[in-house]
C-alpha cells in the first residue's frame, strides 16, 4: 500500500497544478465585488492565488526588494577605489623593488671594479631622485595617476603594471559610454583614440540635430559606425543602450561618499586628461544624452552598508545587476493586465531572480489562457468577456458557500404532502394502479413475478406483477429577487453578498428546480430588471440614491402577472426603509422618508396581495423605521420577515424558498 505522510503546510510542499475553476473561483469575489472583470484579473495577477497556491506579482516585487537588499547588506562599495589604490601601490612597490636592485648590482659591480665610482654615484643619485618622487606622489588615487603618467620609470615591470591598470580603468571608466566598443578601449592607441573622438562628434552632432528637432540621419552612422554598436537599428534604440550603460557609472558615483566620489572623478580626468579633445566629447555626450533621454532620472543612489570588497570590474557589473532589477521592478509594478505580464522577460526574472521565480512567471501567464481554453472567457479584440458556462460557475460557487453553512438535515426538496400523478420520480415504487404514470420498476416486476412462479424461465409476467416509481408532487414558483442597489448597500458592505445570493439562487434553481421561473429587479431611485448573466459584473455605477420600493413592487408585480399557476413570491433584500416612490413615469424622492412615500408602497404592496403574491422581505439593518415599516407591511401581505446578518443570508434566502413556498398563516417577523 502507498504511504502518505501529513503535515502542516508551509509553502514548499508541492501541490498539484491549477486548473481553470481554482483560477474562476479565486476572481470570483473580486469580480462580483465591483462587477469589473479587468480588475479582478489585475488582482488575480497581483496576489496570485490564495494560501500560496501560485504566487502573484506581489510575491516576485517582494522578492526581489529582498534580493537587491541582499545585495547591498553584502558589499561595501567603498572598497571599489581601494582596489585601484592597492594596484598602484603594488606598481610602486615594483618601481622601488627594481630601483633598489639596480643599486645593488652597480655596488657589487664598482666592488668587483666593472663599474667605475662615478657611474655607481651617478646612478645612486637619479635612484634617490625617482625615490623622492614616488615618496612625494598624492595619496589619492588620480593624482597619483597623473603622477606616474609623467615619470620615467626604472623597473620594466612597473610599467607593464602600470600601463595594464590604465588599459583595465579606461576599459572600466568608458565602457559605460561605449559599452560596445570595449575591445577597442582595451587596446587603444593613438589612431583608436582619435577615431574614437571622431565618432564622438559624429554622435553628438546627431543628438544636437534630435534637441533642435530635426531628423538625425542615422543610416549614415550606422553605416560607418555600426560594427561598434550591434542591435542598434535606429536613433532611439542607440540612446537607450548608452543611457542604461550610462547610468551604471551614475549609480556608482552617487552611491559613494563625497570623498569617494570627488576621488573616483579624479581619477577619471586623470585618465583623460591625456587627451583633452575626448574628454571633452565625453562630457558633451553626457550633457546631451541627458537633454535628449533624461537618463540622470536613472542614476539612482544605492546604500551599501556590507563589508565585502569589490574590484572596480566587479563594482560595474553589480551596478548593472542594480540596475537590471530596478527595471524589472518599474516592469511589475506597472502589470495592469495579462498583455502587460507578458511583456516581461522571463529570463532576466530567471537570472536576477532563480529559477523558480521564472517557473512561477510562466504559471501567472498561464491564469488567463485556462481561463480562456476552459470556456470561461472570451477574447474580442483586446477585450476580454465572461461567458454564460463561468457565470453558471460562479452561481455554483456560491451556492456551494451557502451549502456549507447548512446542517444536512435542514435542507430539501420543496415538496408537498401528497402523492400523485405527474411531478418528479421518487426513489420508492409502488404496485401498478389505474391511472399512475407508467414509469415502470422493471426489477420489482421481474421479482414479483418470480416469487409467484419460482425460479426457471421463461419469466412470465401478469397484470399484478408490474411495479412503477412513486412521483413527487412539486409545486412550480416563480420568483422575483428584489436586490436593494442603494449607495448604503454598497458602503455598508451589502451589496456582494446580496449579489452572491441571487446568484446561488439562480443555480439552485437551475439545478434543482428547472421548471421555476425566476426574475432580477433591481432598485434604488428607479427599478429595472437585470438578467443572471448580468449579476457578477453588476457594480456600483448601477446603483443610485434612494430606496423606491414602490418601483420594485410594480417591476415585480408585471413580471410576475406573466407567469401562469404556481406560487408568486417576491424575496427582497434590503438595508433601508422606502425614501423614494413614482409620481407617472418620475421618482419623488425624500429623506426621511415621506408619509406619500410610505403610503404609496404600500398601495402597491396590497395590488401584489390582491394578486395573490407574497413578499418575503430580507432586512439587513435593524433600524426601528425599517422594521416598522416592514411589520406594516407583512401585516398586509402575510409574508415573513428575516433580520439577517450578510455572512448568512444566503441560508435565510435558499432555505426560505425550499421550505416556505406553499406555507400560508399569519405574517410573521424571524430574528
């Protein structure tokens, strides 16, 4: 036998895949709440799905928030220029090594007598001359850049060293500005470098021609500078690849101290300062890329508080993966729809963020298509639509809520005392008599007839013999719900569980009760009929100042006169007293409620008695106006009345209109 094992879960167990009703009955409330179906999908994708089931884009901000906050609790930023310093002071110590082995060897060369005493004195000099100069270089680290750019070293691999640190801070410093041509950076020469200006003018004429407003021509850059910049098919693409490089170097600067920074811009004229002509270029395309695509707004400070170092290479690609995440975050905060979570690159989430954030990406764009393959929505264009089959969903889902408030003997079929012919097949048979539906029992006639006969066959059958099913009786009903679509319905937070009701209603009826008729009338200052496919995207623009019961009443009665035999009922649910009424085709409305108003619902309530209607009203406040008036009322009609709390509604509702359709007596208030 299989094993199972048992636990509490804790969000890393793995359950089994969504499927299109867990994804329907998540947006349910959403959906009915507000009646707008691109709200609810939004919300769906924001949260994801309950108890961690598929997290939403809520989850993946969250992570990466921790993830970049990781990032800067581990490294100390600072470090970046203490990496430079400790590789110009390793080219020092080179210098001075080599300085000092050169005087030894011309000593124990003057002692051997191959060098004479004057030459050793003169070299002895120019040792103690180059040693005075790097004793006095600058501390920091441009001017000790500037310095040694000017000095004539002794040491051979010094100035490999040295050259190799400039190659490696040019290649680091530009890259940012022509982040694609770093294998040309990291082998400049003089002709790279005057090409490299030439381009530069070639590219800053191009954004002075954008900033006056006119159009660049492009092409012919592209053409003799493209292989620099491969991707770039146009003007802006070429901007936004520079503006993002760009912005690294400005989120490295900006997250250093004053002093760090002041240094680090040092360094950089250090290293351009060489050639005035470029630098000058440099700090052009800064100034125009900045007029042109505001690429400062991107260069934002990061606070580093860690204590690991960072090589300057390395510095440069955490400020890319900065700025990778803020992106990402500017791309998930501004998801407003499925076309929007599509448009996010589920491989940078998978690099910045893991695998499984990747894997949950791929899950939240699959919500909307199981919507869609299910049946559940429709896609028109752009816009997407509810069908009929998700609105029967949704009525199911309610119903099932009110099931679940419900002991299971409280609840049944709405039958009545007697037995007889026509009505729904029972369960039970009976023998056959004259007149009986002919719905035969062929198990109990073949038995009977055996017990009379015995086993063997032929199996012969006679008239008394033949069983048939027992009927049920069932009375048919029409029924109007009258939703109150007051604005205190709303504020109050009445207006979901009405709609969720009705909803319940309908599929309770649809499922059990298919030959009942039931009608929508909905009421605040006018009253109008909504059909059930109307209800879960029913919102609050319908609704409207006043309570016109009156016009409820009316609506309800006309829809009802068109139903032949069966019960009538009107269930209204309410949190108010009448404030509005019909004078003709317009509505008078008062607050407090008017004695015209009170008197002319009531005249409509006794047309609906004459008619032989009954009115079950559904309170949900308990205000003494309110339940005068409805004591008035039931007084009239002989309905009921329920005070009743919006977390059980639906039970009032669904077992009133199983159990009470055919219950005549006196009107009477439930609490």
């Amino acid at each position: 036998m299989p094993l199972h094992r048992y636990s509490r879960w804790d969000g890393s167990q793995e359950l089994p895949d969504l499927d299109a009703d867990d994804v329907l009955s998540a947006m349910s409330d959403d959906l009915m709440s507000d009646g707008d179906l691109w709200n609810a999908l939004r919300r769906l994708l924001q949260r994801g799905m309950p108890r961690g089931r598929q997290p939403g884009v809520q989850d993946l901000l969250q992570r990466l928030r921790q993830r970049r906050q990781q990032r800067l609790d581990r490294f100390d930023l600072g470090s970046t220029l203490d990496d430079v310093k400790r590789r110009l002071d390793e080219v020092m110590q080179t210098e001075r090594e080599g300085i000092r082995q050169r005087l030894e060897e011309a000593r124990q060369a003057a002692e051997r007598g191959e060098v004479p005493d004057e030459a050793r004195r003169r070299l002895e000099h120019q040792a103690a001359e180059r040693q005075q100069r790097l004793d006095a270089m600058p501390e920091d680290p441009g001017g000790k850049i500037r310095a040694l750019q000017e000095y004539d070293f002794v040491e051979p691999e010094a100035r490999r060293k040295f050259d190799e640190l400039m190659k490696w801070l040019q290649e680091q410093m530009l890259r940012p500005f022509l982040n694609n041509m770093q294998q040309a950076i990291g082998n400049m020469t003089p002709e790279d470098m005057a090409r490299m200006r030439e381009m530069l003018r070639d590219l800053n004429r191009m954004l002075r021609e954008r900033a006056e407003g006119r159009e660049p021509d492009f092409e012919a850059f592209k053409q003799k500078w493209g292989q620099h910049f491969p991707g770039a098919n146009s003007l802006d693409e070429l901007l936004e690849q520079m503006k993002q490089q760009m912005a690294q170097l400005g989120s490295l600067l900006g997250s250093m101290s004053a002093e760090q920074r002041a240094q680090m811009q040092d360094m950089m004229r250090s290293l351009l300062g060489q050639d005035e002509g470029l630098e000058s270029a440099l700090a052009e395309l800064a100034m125009n890329l900045d007029q042109i695509a505001a690429f400062s707004e991107l260069m934002r400070r990061y606070d580093f508080r860690g204590e690991e170092s960072l090589g300057m290479d390395e510095a440069m690609r955490l400020m890319d993966e900065l700025q990778q995440m803020d992106a990402l975050e500017r791309q998930l905060r501004g998801v407003q729809s499925p076309a929007e979570l599509e448009a996010i690159d589920p491989e940078q989430l998978g690099n910045l963020l893991g695998e499984e954030s990747r894997r949950d990406l791929d899950r939240l764009r699959e919500l909307t298509r199981k919507l869609e393959e299910a049946g559940y929505l429709e896609r028109h264009g752009e816009e997407l639509t509810l069908t009929a089959r998700a609105i029967r969903k949704i009525g199911d889902r309610a119903l099932r809520e009110v099931f679940r408030h419900l002991a299971r003997d409280r609840f049944g079929r709405h039958e009545i005392e007697r037995r007889g012919g026509g009505g729904d097949r029972a369960d039970e048979s009976k023998l056959y008599e004259f007149g009986d539906p002919f719905l035969l029992d062929l198990r109990g006639t073949v038995m009977n007839a055996v017990r009379r006969e015995g086993p063997g066959t032929p199996v012969r059958l006679a008239p008394a013999d033949f069983e048939v099913y027992r009927t049920e009786l069932s009375t048919q009903a029409s029924t109007v719900v009258m939703l109150d679509l007051s604005r205190s319905m709303i504020n109050n937070g009445y207006f979901l569980p009405a709609k969720k009701v009705a909803l319940a209603l309908s599929a309770l009826i649809r499922g059990q009760f298919p030959r009942d008729a039931l009608h929508i009338v909905g009421f605040s200052l006018y009253a109008r009929e909504f059909a059930v496919d109307d209800l879960p995207t029913l919102s609050w623009s319908d609704a409207n100042i006043g309570t016109n019961m009156h016009a409820g009443f009316m609506l309800s009665r006309q829809l009802l006169g068109r139903s032949r035999g069966g019960n009538k009922q009107i269930l209204m649910i309410t949190d108010g007293e009448p404030t509005a009424h019909m004078e003709g085709d317009d509505a008078e409305f008062s607050y407090p409620p008017s004695r015209r108003t009170l008197q002319e619902t009531l005249k409509e309530v006794q047309r609906c008695t004459r008619e032989g209607i009954t009115i079950n009203t559904f309170m949900l406040e308990r205000s003494p106006s309110l339940t005068a008036f409805v004591e008035q009322m039931t007084a009239i009609n002989r309905g009921r009345a329920f005070f009743s709390g919006p977390e059980r509604l639906g039970e009032y509702v669904l077992v009133d209109y199983v159990r009470g359709k055919r219950r005549t007596g006196s009107g009477r208030t439930v609490r």
